[in-house]
C-alpha cells in the first residue's frame, strides 16, 4: 500500500474498534467523530496527505526497498550524510505543520522502529525468532504506514518503591502466563499518547530492570493492534472544548489525547513478541540498538519548529504592542533566539559527527543529542511566561469570536486596536498567544516538554554518570602538578 493519504488513515481509524473509556463514555468505535478525537485526527490525516503533495512528496517519501511503492521517509535506514539530512527534512516538514506542538506524530516511533530493525540481530541474541520478529514487523508498519504509539513506564502508585513492586507487583503490566502461542499480560501501564487514534501498541521496556529473577514477568517488548481483545484505554480530560478555532487555535487542531493502559489478560502471539524475560536485554533496548539516537533527532527537530513558532509569535506580540525597543523585551527575545541557535547547533553537530554503528546505519552523534534533551525540558518552561509577561493584561482581554461578529464588534474595533492590528485582528493574535501560555492545553504542552523523556532529576543523574570525566580531570591534575 505504501505511503497513506488522509483519507486512507481515516477509514483506517474508522474501522478499527479500540475501548475507550473518557468522561464517562466507553467508546468501541467511531474514535473519528467523537468531540474528543475529531480535530486532531484530522489534523493527523493532513500529514499524510502532506506525504502526497507535490511541494512535499520528494521529501516525506521515498522508493520502498521491497515493494517499489512510496514510504515514509521516517522509515528510511540512513547510510549516507543526504540520508540524515532527508530525514531531519521530513521531520521538520511534520513539525511546522503542527508548530511542533504535535509530539506523537508517527515519525517518532518510525524512527525507533528503523533502528531496532536494523539492530535485528541484536533481539536474536535470546531467541532467533525474536530477530525475524522485529524484521516483518518493521516492514509490515512501513508498508502500511501504519500509526505506532507506545507507553513504557507502570502506574505512579507509590514512588518509594519500584515500579515492579507496587502492590505487591499486581499493578504494573506483567506476563502472567506463557502457551504455545503467546503470552498473556495483565496490568496497567502509562502513558500512551494518541493512543485512542493510534493503529499499533507498542509496549516496549521501561530500561529500569533491576536484573533479578522478579522482574523476568515485566522483561518484554512487543506490539499489539490498537483494538486488541482486552486491550483499553484510560483517557485524560480532552482539553479540545468543540470551540472555533478562532478561540482556540491550538487546542481545537493539536489536542493529543493521553491515556492510562489497562491490560485485561491480554493475549500476545509470539510473532509480535521482540524480547522475553530478558531484564538485562530490556535494559539496553534504546542505547545498545541506538534506536535512542534517531528518536532524539526527530524530537530535536521538532523542538527546534516548536521554538520558531514560539519565536515568531513573540515577535508579532512585540510589534502589535510597540514594545520593540524596550531592553528587557529585546532580552527576552534574545532568549528564545539563543534557544533556537542553541538546537540548531545541537541538530548540526549530531549530523556532521555522524558515525556508522555495527548494524551498518549512519547514526547521528549522542552527546549533542543528550545534551538538547536535558536543556530544552527546562528552556521551554521559560516561553509561556516570556509571552504572558509581554501579553500582560492584554491575555485577559480576549473576546471570543462571537463577540468579534457580535453586538460588541464596533467596541472591539475601537478599543481593542493596538499599534499595527485592527480589534479583530489583535483579538485573533491574542487567542493565539492566549492558547500558548494560559489555557489548559498550553498546560499541558509545558508538563509534557518538561518530562518528555522522564524526570529531569534522574536524567541529569544519568547524563553525568555516563559522561567522561576523566579527560577533565586529568587535565585539571596535570595543570595542578606543573605549578
């Protein structure tokens, strides 16, 4: 099939039978048309129509390896520095549609899929099968285009103690029993972004295995269809209110659902099985495949979009209001500036310091990669208040677009003007500035940059520990025994 169009993802969706349990609903189907669900669905079907498009084609696809029909670029195994560079293309290309608010986008789980099948030999090291698994699965998303989310981490029940442990183990999704065909799981684990509209369930390991023999029932990787029996979901409050967009510019087109997993004993056939009560394997699944690599280079790329958007919208504020030469405004702007300087130097280095790993791929360089993703959970909490201290009181003073066709629209022609906007024009600016900084779904945005990758605290942890201190050391010794 190859390459989807919007259509084709919709009809896709439409026929598939997901549960669904939000605001007291339990959905079984019609995902596309629920309130909840509808714009963002289409907003996802617009990238692929994208995929299709004359000025985008060339870019978001290319020739299939087995088939000859037009993939996903995201999908592309890179050997060459053009390959890279497509790539990060093609990622950009999603993301500016989205202003990089979109984070599950399918080129993020694309990209882990590329590695892991390319690292295929890696999952054979316990089961040969579990190769040839990850091989057809890899193909089988690629050709079908199909749209992959995943949850990694079990419930947030008692933090003291692990994740494997909480209740006594009976809380976290665990394989409860072993047949001929599959394993069966039951639990719970969060949390699963666009889960209600994803097509594939990937349930990979949360890489914090201690290695013992109780945690083999919650050492596995593998994938399911989105409507699995005893499969379902959990949704958060949608923060989409069914409002204009007009009102709501980024809610009403960006809202992406999150989502608790609860798994009723799932059954799982072997076939999409990829690693089995193998902590230590589990543990190693993103950096021994690399796989870590090319999804923190979609992800930088998405947030370098994130922060033009942040950027230019700052700069519409500024002039809007006539508040351009003010130093500390100029200070503020610098901010977002140096930001964005700072992931394109960070997206330059990881392309040019390219290395071939073992499995034959041209890998993009960690170290700039790790860097970006500890900075930028903490330099994106600074947007929304940079906009609401330009914003100011203005933020409150945003009438809703039936107020702007209504019987206060001469009031808001006269008295809601500003240096270089009508009233309609500046209330429109101003919801959108509105929707980036203070409502629910702004909230949501700055929550979910803020631990994308998991708690600040322990990643930082994690950076130092595998960072290479010594040749500083060493040097700083070396200065101290010359004086």
């Amino acid at each position: 099939m190859g390459a989807r169009t919007g259509k084709e993802f919709l009809e896709g969706l439409a026929a598939s039978r997901p549960t669904v349990h939000i605001q007291g609903e339990t959905l079984t189907g019609g995902i596309q048309d629920h309130p909840a669900f509808r714009n963002v669905v289409r907003t996802y079907a617009e990238l692929y129509d994208l995929q299709h498009s004359p000025e985008h084609r060339d870019t978001l696809t290319y020739t299939s390896p087995t088939t000859g029909d037009r993939v996903g670029t995201s999908f592309l195994t890179p050997t060459t520095a053009d390959d890279l560079s497509k790539r990060r293309q093609a990622y950009k290309t999603w993301a500016d549609h989205g202003n990089g608010m979109l984070g599950r986008t399918g080129d993020y789980m694309n990209a882990s899929l590329m590695a892991l099948n390319s690292a295929a030999d890696w999952f054979g090291q316990a089961n040969p099968q579990f190769a040839e698994n990850i091989r057809r699965y890899y193909e089988k998303v690629r050709e079908e285009d199909l749209l992959c989310t995943h949850t990694l981490i079990p419930p947030q029940v008692n933090r003291a103690v692990s994740g494997t442990a909480q209740a006594g183990g009976k809380l976290a999704a665990r394989i409860v029993k072993e047949d001929d065909n599959g394993i069966v799981i039951r639990g719970a684990r969060m949390l699963a972004t666009i889960a209600p509209f994803a097509d594939e369930m990937l349930v990979f390991p949360s890489t914090v295995l201690r290695g013992t023999p109780e945690d083999k029932p919650f050492s596995y990787a593998f994938a399911l269809p989105n409507d699995a029996k005893g499969l379902r979901y959990i949704a958060r409050e949608p923060l989409d209110y069914d409002r204009p967009r007009h009102d709501h510019p980024l809610g009403s087109r960006f809202e992406e659902s999150d989502a608790v997993v609860v798994f009723d004993d799932v059954h799982v056939p072997y076939e999409r099985c990829f690693v089995l009560g193998e902590p230590e394997l589990c543990n190693g699944f993103y950096a021994q495949t690399n796989s870590v690599n090319h999804m923190t280079h979609q992800v930088v790329t998405r947030t370098s979009a994130k922060t033009e958007y942040i950027l230019g919208l700052v700069s519409l504020l500024v002039d809007a209001i006539g508040i351009g030469q003010f130093q500390h405004v100029q200070e503020d702007m610098a901010e977002i500036i140096t930001t964005l300087e700072t992931l394109r130097a960070f997206l330059r280095a990881a392309e040019a310091d390219a290395f071939v790993n073992e499995y034959g791929v041209l890998t993009p360089a960690f170290a700039p990669l790790n860097a970006a993703r500890n900075l930028y959970p903490k330099l994106y909490q600074r947007f929304p208040q940079i906009l609401r201290k330009l914003g100011a009181s203005g933020l409150m003073a945003t009438p809703t677009e039936a107020d702007v066709a209504g019987p206060a629209a001469l009031d808001i022609e006269a008295y809601l003007q500003s240096a270089t906007l009508t009233g309609p024009e500046r209330v429109k600016l101003f919801r959108l500035v509105w929707d980036t900084c203070i409502s629910a779904f702004s909230s949501r945005q700055a929550l979910y940059e803020y631990y994308f990758f998991g708690d600040p605290v322990r990643m930082a942890g994690a950076y130092v520990g595998s960072y290479d201190l010594e040749p500083y050391k060493n040097k700083v010794q070396g200065f101290l025994e010359r004086a």
